[in-house]
C-alpha cells in the first residue's frame, strides 16, 4: 500500500554504487548513509569512513580474511584512505602520530550493546601489538598478556543479555605504553562501573555473569561436592533457559579461563 509522509521527511537519493566514505555520498543526509552502510553490509564490507571516523555494522559472522597478519602488514604506514576502511587503518594513524609527535593518542569506541566494540578493542590492540615490534620477545610477552587478560575479564564481567550473547557489564579502559622508539613496553586495563545487581537478579531469557555458568558446568565434582554445589540443582540466581549449546560453550570456556588463570 501507499505511505505517506510529510515533506520534512522526505530525503534527496541518489542510486549510485557504494561508498566506502560517506562524505564521498552525493547527497549527504541521515537517509543516504543508512542506505550506504545497508548496501555494503550487504556485500560484507562492514566498515565504513565517515572522514576519520570508522563506522562499523556488526555482521553476526567470520568475515574470512579480514583480520590477520597479512592485512597488518598490509595497512603499515598507509594514510586513511588508501585501503578499503579497516580499525587496522585508525590505528596505524594513531601509531604515526605518537611516534612523529610524541603526544598521547586515544581511541573512542562506542556503540549499542551487540555493535562489537569488546572485539573492535582486541582488533585494534592486536594491530598496535603488531606494528609496534611484536618481533621482540619482551613485546610479545606483553601482547600476549594483554590478550589473555580478556577472557578473564569477560567471565567476570560478560553476561548473556537480549541481544547480545557475550555483552560486557562494565566499562574499561585499556592504556598501552610505548617508549621513546614506539615499541610496546607495558599496558593496563582500569575497570568501573560494574553492573553488580546483575549478581542477584536479570531479566527473562537473560544470565548472570558467565563464571558462575562456567564453574558448573566444568568443576571437578569432588570439587563441586567440596562446595556444596551440583549440576543438577536449579539456582534461583543462575535460572535461564539455557540452550545445550551454551552449556557446551561454558565447559570450554571455563577450561580455557582456567588454563590462563593458572599460569
């Protein structure tokens, strides 16, 4: 059927191809945009510029080859612009300018429960761990301890929620530090705002924190004996319609929590 609308509302279009940055669109309007970022989501392309900002559309699946060595090596000391939108590219922008400029740099990344912004922190980490030396033994010491630090925090920190099956309850702030010569020598995480009713109490279809899910299902059961627990009781705090898959997923994360917690 027809839709009507009043004037104000309508939007100048233009049926082009997509662009990779929407200043690049020839009418710039709310309207053009979401088509742009529709259109190349579509194709996979989930990143998009807004000039220096990088726009990203989660897209629910492994894009293969997206992320890798390669495409660090690839983005090394190309200007935004030069290559297809990319974190790899904001962050090798951001790198430049603290080793020419020696100033402090600083990533904003924000966005709706389910956008990606816990993956889009690990993607860019991993491309500043990679440009500024990974070759270093030291660097990739720190690298790697900055990576394992997130599995951690998200079992203490992550929940399952409505949209979002691994969203973070919390807020944080990563500072990666660098010497004189722009190789890697330290970095942190300072957390705040943690959403601690979460503990005792969550909506329908929703889960508490993942450690208590994780400690069920893959505790020894003479450990679980010694603490009182079992697998087959009905907590009041836990109680979710949890799916045999995410049951799975508990044992294996639990393992791999346990594994990093004890080294």
């Amino acid at each position: 059927g027809c839709h009507s609308c009043a004037p104000d509302e309508l939007r100048l279009r233009f049926d082009g191809e997509s662009c990779q940055d929407n200043t690049s669109l020839v009418y710039l309007n709310d309207a053009s945009i979401l088509q742009n970022l529709k259109a190349r989501h579509q194709e996979d392309a989930i990143y998009t510029y807004t000039a220096s900002v990088l726009l990203a559309v989660n897209p629910y699946h492994n894009v293969e080859g997206l992320y890798s060595q390669d495409q660090c090596a690839r983005y090394r000391g190309k200007h935004i612009g030069a290559l297809p939108p990319h974190p790899y590219a904001i962050a090798d922008a951001a790198y430049r300018a603290l080793v020419r400029e020696h100033k402090n740099q600083a990533f904003i990344i924000s966005g709706e429960s389910g956008a990606g912004k816990t993956e889009t922190a690990k993607i860019v980490m991993q491309y500043l761990g990679f440009v500024s030396g990974s070759s270093s033994s030291i660097t990739a010491q720190i690298q790697q301890r900055i990576l394992q630090a997130q599995p951690i925090l998200e079992s203490f920190g992550n929940a399952v929620t409505m949209r979002n099956n691994n969203s973070s309850r919390f807020g944080k702030y990563n500072r990666i530090f660098f010497d004189e010569t722009g190789t890697l020598v330290d970095a942190g995480v300072t957390t705040y705002l943690l959403e601690s009713s979460r503990v005792v109490t969550h909506g329908n279809l929703e889960r508490s924190y993942h450690c208590f899910y994780e400690m069920l299902s893959g505790l020894a059961e003479e450990k679980l004996s010694q603490w009182q627990l079992s697998r087959e009781k009905q907590y009041i705090i836990l109680s979710s319609d949890t799916k045999p898959s995410e049951v799975t997923k508990d044992q294996a994360e639990y393992e791999r929590t346990w594994h990093i917690q004890s080294q």
